[in-house]
C-alpha cells in the first residue's frame, strides 16, 4: 500500500494537478451522470404504482418528462466528462513522454549500454501510453460509479433495507479472490511490458540490420526469434486479461446469488400484498443498475495493477540520476588551456581494465595520432575527455584545470568529435549540419559546405541542402557522411578536435577529399587522432603508441621508426607488402 501511494503522490504532484480545474469540472460531471442512475431507479416507482397500475393520467406526463430529464442530463454530463478526460489524458501523456525523455537525455552514457534502444523506447512510448488510458478509468470510478453506486444504494435502502442486505450478502466473499486476480494482473502486466520492450528492441535490431539479415540469408532466423518472444508477450497479456475479465465475472456471480435471494424473499411479500409491484420494480432497477458500477469498479481495480506496473517502471527511470555532473563552483577554462593532459589515468569496464596509469599530453594547435592494437583503450581516451565517462584514478585536463572542475556543457562546447560511425539524423543535410543552430547566416554556411567538400555533391542531389538524409543517412555514402560531419566540426569551431577512425572505412577517392576537409579542420587547433592505417597519420606532430591501457613510445613518425618497437612492427605489418 505504501508503493501504491507513492505512485499516486508522484502522478498527483507531477502532472494531474496541473490540471486540477478540468479534473474537478470532469468529476463534477461524472458525479452528476452517476446521480442520475439512482433518480431514474426513484422513477420507476411512481411508473409502475401511480401510471402502469392505478392508471393516473395526470402522472404520465411528468413521469414521461423526468425520465426523458434524467437520460438528458446524463447525456450531457457524460460527454462533457469525457471531452474533459481525453484532455487530460492526452496532455498528461505527452507532458509524460517529454519529461521522460528529457530526464533520460541527462542520464550518463552508461546508462545507455546497459538498456538498449527498444526498451528504452517502449519506456517513452508503450509505457505512457498505458498510464493515458487510466484518468478515464479510474477518475470516472471514483467520480461518476461510486456516486452511482450510493445512490442507486439510497434508493434499494428506502424501499427495503433487509432486500438489499439479502442482495449485497455475498459481497464480502470477493475480498480475497480479487485480491489475488489483482496480484496476478499486475505480476503479469510486468511480463507483458518487459516482453513489449523486448519486440521493440527486436525490431529495432531487424530494420536495422536489414542488410546484414538479407545478406546472409537469416530471415526465418530473424522471424523465428521475434515470434519466440510475441508469443511471451501474447502469453503474458492474455494472462493478464484473464485476471481482469475474472473481477467483473465474480460480481456477477455475487449479483446471480443476491437476486435470487431477493426474488425469492420479495416475490412471496408482493404476492401476500405486503409490497406494492412499484416498490419491487424500483428496487429492482436500482440493484440491477448497481451491478453495473460495481463491475466498472471491480473493472478499475485490473485497469489500476496495469497502469501501476508501468507506472513503477517509469518512476524508476524517474528514479536514475546522473553521475557525471557539472561541478558546483565550475572553473572558467581559458582560451589558452588547450593542452590535453592525461595524467596517471587509470578506468575499467565492470573489472575489465582498460586504462593503467597512462600518461601523455597532445599540445596546443598540435596533432597527436594515438596509435596501437585492438583493445589498447584509444577510444577510451576520447570518452574520457569529453567527460562520456570517469576515471577510477588519475587526472585528465584541459591544460592546468581538470575536466571534472568544468562546467559539463562549456567542456563539450569546445571539442568537436569526427567518428568512423557518423551518425546522421533523419532530416535534410542542412538541419544534420547546423543540429538547430539558427545563428548561421547563409554566407558562413556556405563557407563551411565548400571547406568539408560537402558542395561536391550536393548538385547531384534532387534538393540539394534541403535533400533529406534518410535513416541514420542511409540516403548518404560513406564518405559524403563524413564530409556532412566536418562540416559541422568546421562550424562548431572549437579549439579541441578529436577524429576516431575518420577515414577507415572509405574507398581511395572519397579518403582523398575527406582527408583534405580533416587537414583544413585540424589547423590551429588541439588535434587527436585514433588511426589504424598509419599512412594517415606520418606527418602528426606526436605520435603516442599505446598497447594494454598504457603508453609504450611516443615521439614523431620517424623517430618511432629508428627506434624499433611496437610502432614499427604494426608499420612493417601494414606495409609489408607495399
């Protein structure tokens, strides 16, 4: 119960009061539809005694008006509760998914490897959209049936309290069985939706590989895998529908009991004329009619463990909070501290350690090429520096002031990042190039095009700029993604350019025009670079070569080569056959 109010305290705090006005409007509504159920029950009396029997033409008429009145009036408040609900819950919802998301984006990098891109998505998406559909639900329960459910109360006790103790005599029996069907919902509906997560990230998986499946020929392998976790979602859900269609079905069951309890007690007292057929018929409407509530709110408490076993799931992401954070009291970084420093650095992957004591520094407007096998922590370095990740031990700097003593932002404001994987958004090259800027006037932009090589092939495009890149620049080869990606590097204009792998994975041509857009980026500026041709690489200021997490040489190309070593076994290996 203590979890249970927690959650409701979080929704109440977070998002509904916000809507406090159109909630108490939509519960004043509901309240107002459920009334009418217990004054049309009061109706069928003067109905049935005063029209139907003594045969009164006088009551026809406004017995006819006010039972024409109670379903008018219900008409009304019920759509207008409604309109009011859909609001709130679509808003509620949105407001939801973009709290979320911002919330996640703080979230350390980390974060992000541990839960893949499908589960997150069905956080965001799957998630809120079940939350959504319980204001309706619940609110209307608690506004419109259990108002319904009094009333209609009201009136069975005014014509015989011992008939409605004899209907509701069953009730307390259902305690124990809904509250076991309401553990069983909720226990499934977390299966459910950690299945829904898990169809996300498959299909995410698949139509993101689709060329990798096609090529080799792994279809039915793909689709046997997905089917194998639809069918644990498909089990889950059916289960948990089962629970939910088990709590109405146990009211009924309590309802067929109380009538024939009633039925059989009343009919006798009619028949000996100790109650009128009038009587009897408004009690009788008034206990069928609060079933009906009571299988709505016996419906609530199903609907409620679903949405609460998402709830729980969101307020636990809620709930995750960063640990790479700006400092309190952030150091201003001067424009002269453009030294990367690596000092006695050491980090490790969950026990696997990646860094041991390495020890460098890349000079200010100088290139230094990190070079060594697979494995030896280079990208480590530039995750490192752009504070993705922390040291266990040791220090990186910017200069004298140490990256975790800068504000988070102004630190990222200064490094550009070129990556082998260039990742382009689902947009026109012009937004993958500015990323929302809306300083950039024309001229400058056009500058930056034709400095990345970008304007080489923008006239064989159908729009140009304005030319949408496709999925992650699917529309886009290689290389002219990674010119898109100098381009932008070139119009950040920071002081401190980090390139991974910029080059590997290009043909002859393309590397020539990247490589010259990279040359022009790198001028004046504080340049690391991670390469495995060494070719790309010969002219760098310092070369520092990196085996196991730490720094065995370092020096220029040419000095590595005279002294023997590491560097000049992997240059001897790449040009062996040259």
């Amino acid at each position: 119960m203590t979890r249970e109010r927690d959650l409701i305290a979080w929704i109440w705090r977070g998002y509904l009061r916000g809507h406090w006005l159109k909630v108490s409007a939509a519960l004043g509504l509901m309240a107002l539809e459920g009334g009418m159920l217990g004054l049309l029950s009061y109706m069928v009396k003067p109905m049935f005694d005063q029209v139907f029997v003594a045969g009164d033409r006088s009551a026809v008429v406004w017995v006819a008006f006010g039972v024409a009145g109670v379903f008018g009036i219900r008409a009304l408040a019920g759509f207008g509760h409604r309109v009011l609900m859909a609001v709130v819950g679509r808003r509620i919802s949105a407001q939801m998914q973009s709290n979320l998301l911002r919330h996640m984006l703080t979230l350390d990098a980390s974060y992000f490897r541990d839960n893949s891109p499908g589960t997150l998505i069905e956080r965001v998406r799957g998630d809120t959209r079940v939350v959504s559909s319980i204001w309706s639900a619940v609110l209307g329960a608690a506004g419109r049936d259990t108002v319904a459910l009094v009333s209609l109360l009201a009136v069975a006790l005014s014509v015989d309290w011992l008939w409605t103790l004899i209907a509701v005599a069953g009730a307390p029996l259902l305690m124990l069985p809904i509250a076991m069907l309401q553990r069983l919902v909720r226990r499934t509906t977390r299966a459910a939706r950690s299945a829904a997560a898990v169809i996300s990230t498959r299909l995410d998986e698949t139509f993101h590989g689709i060329n990798t499946i096609k090529l080799n020929g792994i279809e039915e392998h793909d689709r046997s895998r997905f089917d194998a976790v639809l069918d644990r979602f498909v089990g889950a859900e059916l289960r948990a529908a089962a629970g939910q269609a088990g709590i109405p079905a146990l009211i009924d069951v309590v309802a067929a009991i109380g009538f024939f309890g009633v039925l059989v007690y009343g009919g006798f007292q009619i028949i000996d004329g100790e109650k009128s057929v009038g009587e009897f018929m408004s009690f009788f409407t008034a206990m069928a009619l609060v079933f009906e509530p009571l299988r709505r709110l016996g419906n609530v408490s199903g609907t409620w463990q679903v949405a609460a076993a998402s709830l729980e799931r969101l307020h636990g992401v809620f709930e995750e909070r960063p640990t790479i954070l700006s400092p309190a009291r952030p150091r201003a970084v001067k424009a002269e501290d453009a030294d990367v420093v690596f000092e006695e650095v050491s980090f490790s992957y969950d026990r696997d350690p990646v860094l041991s004591g390495l020890s460098f520094t890349a000079r200010a407007g100088e290139t230094t090429a990190l070079v060594g096998p697979s494995g030896a922590g280079k990208s480590t370095v530039f995750a490192l520096i752009t504070r993705l990740i922390e040291p266990q031990s040791g220090r990186v700097a910017l200069g004298e002031t140490g990256v975790e003593e800068v504000d988070l932002e102004a630190l990222r404001d200064r490094i550009s990042v070129v990556s082998q994987e260039t990742l382009l958004f689902d947009d026109t090259i012009r937004e993958n190039i500015l990323l929302g800027r809306t300083d950039v006037d024309d001229e400058t932009l056009r500058e930056v095009i034709e400095a990345a090589h970008v304007a080489d092939f923008l006239d064989g495009l159908p729009r140009g700029l304005d030319t949408p890149a496709g999925p992650r620049g699917a529309n886009l080869s290689g290389g002219q993604r990674q010119r898109v990606a100098i381009a932008r590097a070139l119009l950040r204009d920071t002081p401190i350019l980090l390139l991974d792998e910029a080059t590997s994975a290009l043909d002859a041509a393309s590397e020539a025009a990247v490589q010259e857009a990279l040359e022009r980026l790198s001028q004046g500026r504080t340049t690391l670079v991670i390469a495995h041709r060494l070719s790309t690489i010969q002219d760098a200021d310092r070369i520092v070569v990196m085996e196991r997490g730490r720094v065995v040489d370092q020096g220029r190309h040419e000095e590595l080569l005279a002294r023997g070593g590491l560097y000049a076994d992997l240059h001897r290996l790449q040009f062996a056959g040259s």
